[in-house]
C-alpha cells in the first residue's frame, strides 16, 4: 500500500530582496487602506521554501517536488534529508505543486 505523503510551503520570500544591515529610523505604520492589493492570479517572482513529511509527520527526504503550472511550470527540486526544499520561481496564488516519492502516493 501507497503511504501518502504531505506537502507544506513554509515561507515564501522575494528573489532579491537585501540583507542589508543599514540602520533606519523607525516610522509610523501606514493606514489601513494603503496596503498594495495582489490580484488572486499575479505572479511573483518568489524563492519557495518549505517542507515534506508523510502522514505522520515525519520528513520525507528524496522527494521531487514539481511547479505543475504558470510561468514556472517543471521547475523542480528534491528534498533534502530533513524534507526540506527550496524552488525558485514566478508564482501566483493559484500555482499547483506536485509532491512524488516511490513507495508513496502523488499529491498535487
């Protein structure tokens, strides 16, 4: 029997996005209706990290993770020994990802 297997995107972070160590003086927050609107369908260019484990819970290390869709489609990665994964990539909210491991059941 199959053992399925979960797929769970942790953090998701701007391509570029610097680690600068410049100091700046703290501002006000912004009012509520200033916040920028992303459309359901935009795409981003992203680095996705996250993690595999089975049902259980445990890592899934040897898993390959696909972009099955969008501007991305067939970037790949594998997880490591601690199930994590790192794709980089444009996505959009609606961007599916599929997780593969013989021995274990495809989800998408």
């Amino acid at each position: 029997m199959l053992n399925p297997i979960a797929l769970i995107v942790i953090i998701a972070g701007f391509i570029g996005c610097s680690g600068s160590d410049v100091a700046s003086a703290p501002t006000a927050p912004s009012p509520l209706g200033s916040t920028p609107q992303v459309a359901p369908n935009q795409e981003l260019a992203l680095r996705l990290r996250g993690f595999i484990t089975d049902t259980a819970y445990r890592p899934l290390a040897g898993a390959q993770i696909v972009v099955v869709d969008g501007a991305s489609a067939g970037v790949s990665a594998i997880s490591d020994a601690e199930g994590q994964f790192a794709l980089s990539g444009r996505f959009s909210a609606a961007t599916q990802f599929r997780a593969s491991k013989e021995g274990h059941e495809t989800r998408t």
